[in-house]
C-alpha cells in the first residue's frame, strides 16, 4: 500500500508541477499578447512619410542675446509608423539660419498615443555648424489629424551649452504643420 501512495503523490507533484509551469507560461503569453491587441496586427500597421513647416518659437534666456533670432521656421521630413493608437515617428528638421547664422539640423524620434488627437514625447539632437550639441532636447507634443494633415504644437526642454551666450537655455514653444502621404 505503501508504493501506491507514493506512486499516487508523484504524480500529483508532477500534475501540480506542471501547473505551475502552465500557469507561468500563460501568464507570459498574456502580458506579451494584450498589449499587442491594443497595438493591431501587422496588417493594420499604417506608414507613411510626410513634409511640412515647423516655427519655433525661443522662450529660454538666449532669446535675449542680440545675434540670437528668437523666433525660426524650419522645414520637416517625416516618417511615421503606428497601428490602433500607439505611433511611432522619425523626424529630421532642418532650420536655415538659426543661430549666428549657422543652420540647425536635428533628429528626434517621438512615441505618440491617441488617433484623431494624440499626445506623446519625444527626443532629439541638434547639429550645428557641423558638431553635435552637448545635450538632446526632450519634448511633449500634442496634435490633431485630418486625414492628410497633421497640425502640432510641442514644447521642447532644450540646453545650448556650445555656445557662449551667458546662457544655455534653449526652451522652446513649437507648432508645425505636415502633409502626410
């Protein structure tokens, strides 16, 4: 009688064991596999590139020094990607005669959630007069879609300690307008 109730406790051992097991495993599929949902299937995904016009508008200290423009437009090159209401996005902007004359490229890439109206942040460097800036500029962006039109309005955390201006700050209010395709 002994051996069987050995026999019997090992294989629920190994039953529970198993379940553990189990439950680990979808407990794993379900935290990788419901966000996806909310994401869309890969059919869904929707990309694009886009073109457009983007005024910033310098609110930091350096807006004060006199070779300094406080307020510039630059010229966008977007590519987007998002399916249901995460976005992601990659922007090159150019800004001609930024600063001293110089013109200004920066990189950023940006995370959005919503459709119609959407918010999100983002990170970006800038290059000026062909080196790198010390500091990127992080950024809270908020906009509206219609159809091919994408109207924003971002405000940018940005540090300029390159340049000798008695101050690095570089804060900004931007608003921009893209075409996208």
């Amino acid at each position: 009688m002994n051996r069987q109730y050995f026999a019997m406790a090992g294989f629920w051992n190994l039953i529970l064991l198993k379940g553990v097991v189990v439950k680990r495993t979808l407990l794993t599929l379900m935290i990788v596999l419901i966000p996806l949902g909310f994401v869309g299937t890969a059919t869904d995904a929707e990309a694009g590139f886009g073109l457009g016009l983007h005024y910033l508008a310098t609110l930091g200290d350096i807006k004060d020094h006199p070779e300094f423009d406080s307020g510039a437009l630059g010229f966008l090159a977007v590519y987007s990607l998002g399916a249901g209401l995460i976005n992601f996005e990659a922007d090159l902007e150019w800004v001609p005669n930024y600063a001293f004359g110089e013109d200004l490229w920066e990189p950023s890439a940006y995370a959005f959630v919503g459709g119609f109206i959407y918010g999100g942040v983002g990170i970006g460097i800038g290059n000026y007069n062909g080196d790198w800036l010390d500091d990127p500029f992080y950024a809270i962006r908020a906009g509206v879609k219609f159809a091919f039109l994408d109207v924003f309005a971002s405000y940018r955390f940005q540090k300029w300690s390159d340049v000798d201006t008695g101050s690095d700050d570089l804060n900004s209010i931007t608003f921009g307008a893209l075409f996208k395709f």
